[in-house]
C-alpha cells in the first residue's frame, strides 16, 4: 500500500504494529451486515472473522444495547471482583440453552483461547493427581499458555498444579469429508464406530486413570472445516464419560447457529461437562469468553480464576442481544438451509466447468461452517486471491482449502454473487 493511500485513511504507515496480521497492507475500515471494507473497498465477506459475525456485520439491535449501558454509566467495571446485572443475567441465559438439562455456572473472559483456559484450569486444579489431556490432531483451541507460570503472588494461582499438563494423546479426527487424499486412505482403515472405539482403547486405555479431561472440536474450524462422524463422536464421548474424563466441548468457532444447529453438540447429541464459547457470542462488537461448567467441574474457592475485564457489562450486553437475535431470527435453521443451497450451487457450478473440476476436489461442511478444497495449497492460494480481487472475501483453513463461512444473514442473492465470483477466479486460474 503507498504512503498515499494510507493518508486517505487518516494513518500514516503501519511500521508500528507488530508483524502478526496475514495481510498488513489491507486496512480494515468498516463492516455492516454481511460486507465488509478493506481500505474503503467492500467485500462480500465469506470469512466472518472466523466465525464471529454470525448475526452480521455492526448489528443495530446489538450497538443499541451496548449504547444503553453506556449511556447510563453502567460501563466501567468488569464483573469479576463484583457481579453486574449483564453477567448474571447472560450466565442465566446461556446455562438455559447449552447443551444439558443440570445446573451449570459461566466464567467470563475475552476471547475463546481464555475461555478455553479457564477449563483446563478448572479441571486440573480439581484432580491434580490427573495430569493427562486427549484432544484431536489438527484441532485448534488457541495461543494461551505461559504467563502463569510467572506468576508467584499468591499461592492460589498454581495451587495444585503440579506443573500442568504432562501428558498430550492426539487422537485421529474421525472426519467424514477427510481434507486431502493420504487423510482419506488413513481413515478408511476406520470404517465403523466399533473399530474407532478400538482405535481409542487401544491409543487412550492403558493410560485412562491418568488423563484428567479432553478438549475436543466436534467440526474442526482451524484443521480445515473438518466434520466428524457422528457416531465415531457420541463414542468417543460416551467412552470418555465412562471412564471419568472430564469432556470438554470447544464451540467458539461452531457455536451460535453456525452449523445449523445453535451448538454443534446439539447436533451431535452430546452433552458437555464444560463448554466454551467466544467468537459470535457477543455479536462482534466487544471481545467476550465464556466457560460453562456443569456444575461440580467449575472452580471450588473463591478468586480461584479471575481476569481484569471478563464479564464487562457491555461484553455481556451485547452477548444477550445477540442471543436473543440468533433466536428470534432463526439463524440456526436459517444457517442449515443455506448451507446447503451454497454447497449445493457450488457443486452445480463445478459440473458446469471443466476447470473447477479439475482444480476443485471437494465441497463439504455442516451449515455455514463450509468448506471449498483444491487439488494443493497454492492454487487455493491463488484463488482466494482473485477472489478478493473481484470482491470475496475468503479465509483459508487446513491443508489446501477455503473457508466459506459468510454471516448466517446471508442472501441468496448474496450466494449467487460469491458462487459467480468464486467461479470466475477458479476459471482465470492458470
Ligand atoms: C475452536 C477455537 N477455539 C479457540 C480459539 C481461540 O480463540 P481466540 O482467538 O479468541 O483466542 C479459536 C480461534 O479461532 C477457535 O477456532
């Protein structure tokens, strides 16, 4: 980007920031519904960040309940040395519509990789003798991990410890659309549920006793919008359970409508005993973590966990408002059926072109939480780009694919334009 185009957006260069963001020269200037603007020009946003714009884009209803707290002075402190009526409240609401029909009790943060951290706290402060965690290869649950142990101020913060985590198992994803073709030899040597069980018997049971509890995404969003087969989960699950493994359900990219159910264990009918969202739930606009615990897997002191802004009354107002907008607009079954209708397009559009046959080898996904895969990373990579060149925005995920994630609001109109679009970059694909 020149030092001219910067100044029209009122900056002068970007040397400052760290080197972290994938594309520094694009600047983000605004968003409303499902279209987002890089540098004043609007993308149709097939991203959603990932997966945080559910309700859309700067949602009118949304910003009205953060003004309102702003408005009467109820913002200014977060809602963990004292409670706020936003947290109590949101933490009512989300333990009425989780998965699982027990008591459970939310812990606030500001983003999934602490929500996800607040769990593995929990469990390994409850059975320090336990010190093992399963999780799936190619699953992703954040960047978060090191500073406590600099932390020395009180005892509490690493009571019971013991060092953490001392053990990892990555169990192999049971993915009924396997990304790449060496993923789908691999898992057809599973073909059933009974040979999965063995499979995890045979990696996991002689070392049972040991784990404390599991992490698990139920549709890998990171991994490359993988989705697992249902029965090889609800037995991995139920093993789990049976043999007091704590099972923790990572929904902070697949919650709130995004697989066409509200959570992604509704669909696979399967409980928790610790869930986690983040992502869409405050409807992007103001970061938010939450860990619900069923109760009795939650924190046993008081202060045991803590941060300075989880539980922000606006953080929270937000995440009612957009609860009550993903409900009352349907947004889960609407996510359902135009999930089908984009993979069903795309797949129509690929028969009609020799190249996207060629190039394109998948089309997959559970909901809006979709995927478009190519023969190998870098013509994924050159079709994002033209993608965006003509005004789709695309994220990719996994191996050698593309995210196709857009808010659940979509319109059909707005899936024709993508399709169009995202067949045009396939078809000047050299
Ligand atoms: C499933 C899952 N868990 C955790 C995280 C981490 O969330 P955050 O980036 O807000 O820390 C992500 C982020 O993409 C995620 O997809």
């Amino acid at each position: 980007m020149e030092a001219s185009d910067y100044a029209k957006l009122g900056i002068k260069a970007v040397r400052n920031v760290a080197i972290s963001a994938w594309k520094p020269a694009l600047i983000f200037t605004k968003a409303k519904g499902s279209t987002i603007w890089l540098n004043d020009k609007p993308y149709l946003d097939f991203a959603s960040g990932p997966g945080v714009s559910n309700i859309g884009y700067n949602h009118p209803a949304v910003l009205n309940a953060v003004k309102e707290v702003l408005d009467n002075d109820e913002a200014g402190w977060s809602g963990n040395m004292y409670l706020n009526k936003y947290q109590v409240m949101l933490a009512e609401k989300l333990s009425a519509i989780t998965p699982g029909k027990y008591d459970k009790q939310v812990f606030f943060s500001n983003s999934g990789g602490e929500a996800v951290e607040a769990a593995i706290l929990a469990c390994l402060k409850a059975r320090p003798e336990r010190r093992g965690m399963v999780t799936f290869a190619g699953d992703f649950h954040g960047r978060l991990g090191f500073c406590r142990t600099a932390t020395s101020s009180k005892p509490l913060h690493v009571e019971g410890l013991n060092g953490g985590i001392n053990r990892a198992f990555y169990l192999i994803f049971p993915s009924e659309n396997p990304e790449t073709m060496a993923k789908k030899e691999f898992l057809d040597c599973i073909q059933t549920s009974r040979q999965y069980l063995r499979y995890v018997q045979s990696s996991i049971g002689p070392f049972i006793k040991e784990i404390n509890f599991a992490l698990l995404e139920l549709v890998q969003g990171e991994g490359g919008i993988n989705v697992a087969k249902k029965r090889m989960m609800q037995v991995l699950i139920q093993y789990l359970h049976e043999n007091q493994v704590t099972v923790i359900i990572d929904e902070v990219q697949t919650g709130l409508g995004r697989t066409g159910h509200m959570w992604a264990s509704d669909f696979y009918e399967v409980e928790p005993d610790i869930m986690t969202v983040a992502k869409a739930l405050s409807g992007g606009v103001i970061p938010i973590g939450a860990t619900i615990f069923r109760s009795g897997f939650g924190y046993r002191k008081r202060a045991e966990h803590c941060n300075t802004f989880g539980g922000y009354p606006q953080a929270c107002a937000a995440g009612l408002k957009s609860l009550e907008i993903v409900e009352s607009e349907n947004l889960a079954q609407a996510s359902h059926e135009m999930g089908l209708v984009l993979r069903g397009g795309l797949w129509e559009a690929r028969s009609n072109s020799l190249k996207a046959q060629e190039l394109v080898s998948d089309i997959s996904g559970l909901g809006l939480m979709s995927r478009m895969t190519f023969t190998d990373a870098k013509t994924r990579d050159k079709v994002v780009e033209e993608a965006m060149n003509r005004g789709l925005l695309l994220m990719s995920t996994g191996e050698q694919s593309t995210r196709l994630m857009p808010p659940l609001i979509i319109t059909y109109d707005e899936i024709k334009k993508a399709t169009e679009i995202l067949m045009k970059a396939i078809e000047t694909h050299s």
